[in-house]
C-alpha cells in the first residue's frame, strides 16, 4: 500500500488571520515543517455550495474577497494559482456525480490559510463544492472514493467548525464558552478518536447538536476528512479552542 498524504481539517477563524500574527496564523505557518511538498491541493469550501458535486475546471483560481467591513490591507492580499488540469478530470473521470464548473473563484476560507501555510504559491489549487442535497452519509461515503487522492500526493483540506453558531457569539468576549459548546466539541473529538463515526455521521442524534451546529456545510467537512481516515493513522487535534462563547477553533490533522 502507498504512504498516504496527510490530510486536514481546518477552522480558518476571521479573515484577519490572513494578515495578522496570531496563534492560528502561525500554527498554520508551522505546518509545511510537518509536511513534504504536495503535487496539488484539493480544498472544499462551505462557501462552494451547489445542487450538485461541482470541480473548479479554471485555467487560472483567481481569489475572491467574499467578505465586507475589513481593512483595506486585507482586500489587497491575493493567492492567484494555477490549477491542475489533469487531476481535476481525474477525479471527474473516476467519479462521474462530480462535474466540472468555470462558476467560482478561490474564496477567503482556502486562501487565508494557504497563504501562510505555502506563501511561495506555487501549488496548483482545486476547490470542490459542498452539494446541500445530499445527506450526511452520501457525503461521507463520496469522500471514500476520494481516498486515492492522498496516495498521490495530494494535500486535501477543509475548513469549518465542529461548533458553529454565529447567533449565540460574543465578538468581544474571547474567553468565556457556554457548557454545552464544550461538551459537544469534546463528545466529537471522542468520537473521533474511537473511530465511531456512525454515531458522527447520524450527529442530529448528538446531544446540543442544534445549538452546535447552525449550518449543516459547516459541519459536514469534518465527516469528509473522516471517509479518508484509515483505521490505524493517527489523530491530532490543533488549535484546539473555543471562542466567543461558540465558535470552536479545533482543527484535525490525520497522517500515517
């Protein structure tokens, strides 16, 4: 069997993580120390949400700045890259529910992590959205077809919470977590680490699930990462916090 690539689980926190010298930031810039170089990054964003199962198909994932209220600073950054042609109809080839689309653009989410973590930008880029009428399982189970991605050298990542739930925050209150925040983001990384993903992948049956999770795409990429998991890799959880009273910051990594 071939070595696999690590994979990740992000949550990427405001778009100032871009340009800011913060904890996230430089854990994110750390991480090419753990890692070899990939052929090719395939990210999937909660911000690529379609009807379908959708892969960037253009030439040049030009970035978008989907966000409002910031500092100039922050809409002058760009993480411009090419894309990798034949792995992108590769993976159209090998899975045919996924189609080609020319319709989006490198959103904030993959940027701002990408920009510390591989400033030189000389990684081809791939986004695959987020299909909103699938359920938990057939998104899980889509994601094992994608498990020979990382045999071949492809860095796939994700990003969102495991909680969510931007109505109960407190911007200014860094410190403070509801109880219930912290018990389902513990319970998950339990869960997690005794590889019961049933019980993840049914998480409507997890106790605060519907305080924890707000927007189902903002939980579903954790499942992702976890259909690419093999049984004897191992687990690390970074970044590992919650803020703002719900918004955790944990973040997954897998490798052999």
């Amino acid at each position: 069997m071939k070595k696999l690539f690590p994979a990740f689980f992000f949550w990427h926190g405001s778009p100032m993580s871009a340009i800011e010298d913060n904890d996230f930031s430089r854990t994110w810039k750390n991480i090419w120390k753990t890692i070899e170089k990939p052929k090719a990054i395939l990210a999937i964003s909660a911000h690529f949400e379609t009807n379908h199962t959708y892969i960037t198909t253009r030439e040049n994932l030009k970035t978008i700045h989907d966000f409002y209220g910031f500092p100039e600073e922050l809409f002058r950054q760009n993480y411009d890259v090419k894309w990798d042609k034949e792995l992108a109809f590769d993976i159209i080839k090998n899975i045919p529910e996924i189609k080609p689309s020319e319709d989006f653009w490198l959103d904030h989410w993959v940027w701002s992590v990408l920009i510390h973590m591989f400033p030189e930008k000389n990684i081809p880029v791939l986004e695959l959205s987020i299909d909103l009428n699938k359920k938990a399982l057939e998104h899980y189970e889509l994601w094992k077809k994608l498990k020979y991605l990382r045999e071949n050298w492809v860095l796939v990542m994700w990003s969102w919470n495991i909680v969510h739930s931007l109505w109960l925050i407190d911007w200014y209150d860094k410190t403070t977590i509801y109880p219930w925040a912290e018990e389902f983001n513990e319970n998950v990384k339990d869960l997690i680490l005794k590889n019961d993903f049933e019980k993840l992948i049914d998480y409507k049956n997890l106790k605060y699930w519907d305080l924890a999770i707000q927007w189902k795409e903002h939980f579903l990429p954790l499942l992702y990462i976890l259909a690419l998991m093999e049984p004897w890799e191992k687990i690390e959880f970074f970044n590992d916090k919650i803020e703002m009273w719900s918004l955790s910051m944990t973040s997954v990594k897998i490798w052999e």
